[in-house]
C-alpha cells in the first residue's frame, strides 16, 4: 500500500482535536480544506475558521473554497496528490470531490448512525431523551451520512449533562475513532457495513428559531432536555410576560422538581433565591438565564436587580 496523503476538511473547534491528533502521529497531511473566512462583530473584522488558525500555526497548505465544484479549486485539490480524504464537521460534497483519492473520503460523525443524521446530532440526543449516543465513521456516498459504517463507539450520556460537555466528550473520542480507523486504512484492514435501514430513524434536523422554543405545556421531562440539550448554544427560548414588558429570553441552566400543584403551565414563582416555572408534574427552577441585550446570569443575581410581577409568566 502507498504512504498516506490526507487532506482533511473541517471548520469548527470539533474538528481541530481530530486534525490535532492526525499531525501529533505524524500522519502527513497534504492540504487542510476549511470554510472561508467571515466577518464578524461590529467592526465586521474576517474571522478565521478554528481549523483555519490550527492550520497555519502548523504550516498546512489551506484551501479555502466558496464553491466545491468550481473548476478551479478541482484543480488545486487534485494537485495535492491526497489518496485519503478525511471529514470532519465540513458541509456535503459533491460526488467529485469524495471520489477523487485512492482510498476513498471518510467522515466522522458525532452520533450513533444511522441515528441522528444531520446538522446537530448532539443536541437532538440529549432534546430526545436518550441514554447514549456515540461517533461513528463512514464512506462518504450521494446522501446525507448514508456510507458504509467503518467504526463506531458509544457513550453514555448523563442525566445532568448539556449539549457543550457531551460536545467535548465527542471531540476527543471521535479524535481517536479517527486514528482508529485510519490504521485500519493504511494496513488494508477495514471492513465496512451498510448503514440498516429502519422506519423509526431518528434525524437530527437543522436548529432554527422555532424548534429551540420552549414549550411550556411539555411533559417536565421534555422541557429539561430541551433547555440542556440546547446549552450552551444556541440556547433555549421563550418569551417572558411581566406587566406591560414582552421579553424573549434565553435559558441556560435549569432544574426539574416533580410536585403537585394548582398553578396553570408558565406560571412564574420567585423569591430572593428562586426562579421557578409551573409545568404539568412539578416546576421547571431556572439556574441562569439571559435577558435581551444583557449578558447571561446566575438566578441570584437577576434577582437582585429585577422584579417579577404577581402575574409574569412565560409563553
């Protein structure tokens, strides 16, 4: 078998543990493809990819494509001579892209396929309620996470735990599924499977404005995986009534109490130290939230400085 020539394609921090690890064990990586640089903040300075800034603190050859099927960057990419390409939180590519190296393109994806293909499988495991989730590596083909399964891992998922630490916990372990996987590749001992193909899939869809609102009208169970799995970003949303002010605020850290109680779903209850939301089986008690154009904080402190009305509640 020929010697490796990786070009990996990533943008965000995520990605940067994997392509890390590949350069720590010498693997020699040809070319760092990454998303093109944004501007951002109020001065709208360009903001470099995660990836990006790793790459140029090693010296990496970086192509940065706005378009993946631009002749163009075909030709500088064919150039780099890779015979393995390597996926990490990048976008689709097209058909002649992955299917230009060798040894095919691979992707890690931070799920247990073919549960939660899509955008953002960490948030939906935690949003769903589930006991475990993973990372997996495949064949990259036509659709969306479909390849042939190379290797996967699972965790446990714990009853506390948001969306950033189980983030964490997947970039180290994917990180090392990399390596995993692609020993295998280069002494020619990969076996693959088919993804299986069941009614009841789970998809990990896009996170948009409407799918991160609060229902308050949820089981409790529902609503405290919603407000962790979303935590710390994008973060959970509802709207807050109190007296004459309409405000959309976000929720960051949040407790469940099952109790009986007479109160209708949104109700709020506060004293000096709590924050508490009337849900049907008990309340939902707020940790820390963020008001509009203020940064986010402890319940205690928005207590200092802010009063709930007799009849405040959340929509």
């Amino acid at each position: 078998m020929k010697a490796l020539r990786i070009v990996f394609m990533g943008t965000p921090d995520f990605a940067v543990t994997t392509l890390k690890a590949l350069v720590e064990n010498k693997y020699n990586v040809v070319g760092v493809i990454t998303a093109p640089d944004k501007p951002a903040g109020r001065g709208r300075k360009l903001n470099e990819s995660a990836v990006k800034q790793y790459a140029k603190s090693q010296d990496l050859t970086i192509l940065q494509p706005t378009n993946l099927k631009d002749n163009h960057f075909l030709e500088e990419l064919k150039m780099l001579k890779a015979n393995l390409q390597i996926v990490v939180a990048f976008r689709m590519l097209p058909k002649v892209v992955w299917q230009m190296p060798e040894y095919g393109t691979f992707n890690l994806h931070a799920s247990l396929l073919p549960n939660y293909r899509g955008a953002a499988p960490i948030n939906w495991a935690i949003i769903n309620g589930e006991a475990k989730t993973g990372v997996s590596t495949f064949f990259i083909d036509e659709k969306i996470d479909t390849g042939d399964m190379i290797l996967q891992k699972e965790i446990p998922i714990e009853p506390d735990e948001n969306a950033g630490s189980l983030h964490d916990k997947l970039m180290h372990m994917g990180s090392q599924l990399v390596l995993t996987t692609v020993a295998a590749i280069e002494n020619g001992t990969v076996n693959t499977v088919p993804q299986r193909e069941t009614e009841n899939i789970k998809t990990a869809y896009k996170l948009n404005k409407d799918n991160c609102k609060i229902n308050w009208d949820a089981p409790i169970d529902n609503i405290y995986n919603h407000i962790r799995g979303l935590s710390p970003y994008p973060a959970a949303w509802c709207t807050l009534i109190n007296g004459k002010n309409e405000l959309d605020i976000k929720l960051y850290h949040a407790e469940k109490e099952l109790s009986r109680h007479n109160l209708s779903n949104g109700s709020i209850i506060s004293s000096k130290k709590d924050l508490k939301i009337a849900v049907s089986e008990g309340y939902i008690i707020l940790k820390e939230i963020k008001l509009p154009g203020k940064r986010a904080m402890d319940i205690k402190s928005l207590l200092n400085g802010y009063t709930f009305e007799t009849n405040a509640k959340m929509l």
